[in-house]
C-alpha cells in the first residue's frame, strides 16, 4: 500500500494560512538554505514553474510520484494562469464546484475523495502521495494520512486556517525526525501509530 503524506507549512500556532487560506506570509523564510533543503529531500514540492526557474526541470521525483490537492490550493496557481502546477506529478484536484479540468494533466476528484485515495494508495508503486492541502481536505482525508511532514515557520497569527478542517478527534503519531533551519524553521515529521 502506497503512502499518503500530508506535508504542509503552518504558523508556531498551528494555521497554514489567514482566514482565506493565504499564506504568503511564509515564504520569506523560504531562504538559500532551507530552498537546498527542500530540493534534496522533497523535490516533488517544488512547484514546476519554481523548478524551471532554478534550472531544475530534470529533477527526479524522490518520494511521491502523485499530488492531491483541494480548489483553494489550486486556484492559488490559477490566479497566475498556471493550470497544472504540480506538472511532474499526477494531479487531482478535489473540488465540488470545479466541474471541468481546466488542463488535460489535471484530474477533478468532484465526489467520493476517500474513495478515489483509497484507489490511489491502493495502486502497486515505490512512490506515494503527496497531499499538498488544504485544511478541508485533510479533514477529509484524516483516516487515511500515514505520515505528517509540517513545516513549522517562526510566527504566530492567532487564528485562521487549521492544518485539518475536521472535528475533534485525538490521534497518536510518532516523531520520526526533526530538523533545526538558522531562519528558524524546523521540520518535524511523523508517522501514524495503528
């Protein structure tokens, strides 16, 4: 069975984004070391237009070889008339208002999300998952997430969007790595106890 890893940026308080899921305010510490970090370990997170600007369009996929995203993460790119943000990756788009692909490279999930992970972590490969957000989806999704990378960046907003749109709900994951940035992120990654 193929891995789902949710690997998202929050705040030291838990929100990946204001209220309207913008994050921007991240990227800042988006710096030449952690950048090196990001290309060596998670390549596949490099959006394609970002890889081709730092030449590196030929950069193999490392530990995912598919990415589901919700509409508010994908209407970021489409706001800058990217269609297939993720290009080096299969895209699925979970969205109930989007009712047609606007690029043959990307898949509508419109219903059934668990059903279609469920298929796709089903399918024989070396490769896993990679759920790039939002918070609703991984509501959604929760049940079926293996491993939590979170990238934590040195600021508090007091509220806004959670990393999982869900109910309560109290779940045991295990620390499998942590690693430290001079910026002040820290990447801390954890498995699911079942």
């Amino acid at each position: 069975m193929r891995k789902l890893t949710y690997f998202i940026a929050c705040s030291i308080d838990g929100f990946i984004g204001d209220e309207s899921g913008d994050a921007t305010f991240m990227m800042p510490f988006v710096d030449e070391e952690f950048l090196a970090f990001l290309t060596a370990e998670y390549p596949e997170t490099l959006a394609t237009a970002g890889r081709r600007a730092l030449g590196l369009d030929g950069l193999a996929n490392k530990r995912w070889d598919t990415v589901v995203q919700g509409r508010g993460s994908y209407n970021e790119g489409l706001k800058q008339g990217i269609t297939s943000p993720y290009a080096h990756l299969r895209e699925y788009v979970a969205s109930r208002t989007l009712t047609e692909s606007p690029d043959p490279h990307v898949e509508i999930i419109a219903d059934d999300l668990v059903g279609k992970v469920r298929e796709l972590k089903a399918e024989e490969g070396e490769l896993g998952i990679y759920l790039c957000g939002g918070s609703r989806i991984a509501g959604e999704l929760f049940d079926l997430i293996d491993e939590l990378v979170i990238k934590t960046y040195p600021v508090t907003i007091g509220s806004g969007m959670p990393m999982f749109g869900s109910g309560f709900s109290i779940t045991e994951f295990g620390l499998d790595d942590v690693r430290t940035f001079k910026n002040g992120v820290f990447v801390r990654t954890y498995s699911r106890k079942r």
